[in-house]
C-alpha cells in the first residue's frame, strides 16, 4: 500500500511523527498488502512514540511473517533492518542511517 510506503519513509527518514501518524491512519488493512510491511511500519511507528517494547514485539510478529512474502527482496531489507533495530534498541536514526 502506497499509504504503508509513505507511512514508513516519513518515520525512518524524517521521525515526522505527524505526517507518518497521518499516512498510518489512511491505511486500510487488505489481503493484498503482506502482514508483514503493515508490522513492519507498526514497529517503526512504536518507536517514534517511544513504545520499545512494542516496537520490539512487532518486530517478532513481522520476523514471523517474512517467509509469506512474494516480494522477497523488499521483505529481505525491511527483515535486515528492523532486526538492526531489535539488536540494538537503537533510535530510529541510528537504525536506518541515511
């Protein structure tokens, strides 16, 4: 979903937690988008409300559903990168260096 994308970038790239929030909450949950973006942007935006435990528990579930992927290279990235973020307990910035 295009609203997921826009939702992620603005909180990886930005920590805009208002726009992300504005993008998340245009989003509408559809059996064509993966489980796991939809957890993965969860998890990003957990952290951009300073919720670690919850970020980290998303990025379990989201671990979880990675294998149910077709795109399996952009399931590669975003698996990589929130694990960076699970091992390090990093700030969204320290994650995902620009």
């Amino acid at each position: 979903s295009a609203w997921l994308d826009a939702a992620f970038f603005y909180a990886v790239a930005f920590e805009d937690r208002e726009k992300a929030m504005f993008y998340w909450n245009k989003y509408k949950p559809s059996a064509l988008v993966p489980k796991a973006k939809a957890l993965a942007c969860e998890a990003v935006l957990a952290l951009l409300h300073q919720q670690t435990d919850k970020a980290l528990a998303l990025v379990d579930q989201a671990n979880a559903e990675w294998p149910h992927m077709l795109e399996k290279g952009i399931a590669n990235a975003l698996s990589d990168q929130l694990n960076t973020l699970k091992k390090n307990r990093l700030t969204i910035h320290e994650s995902f260096p620009s």
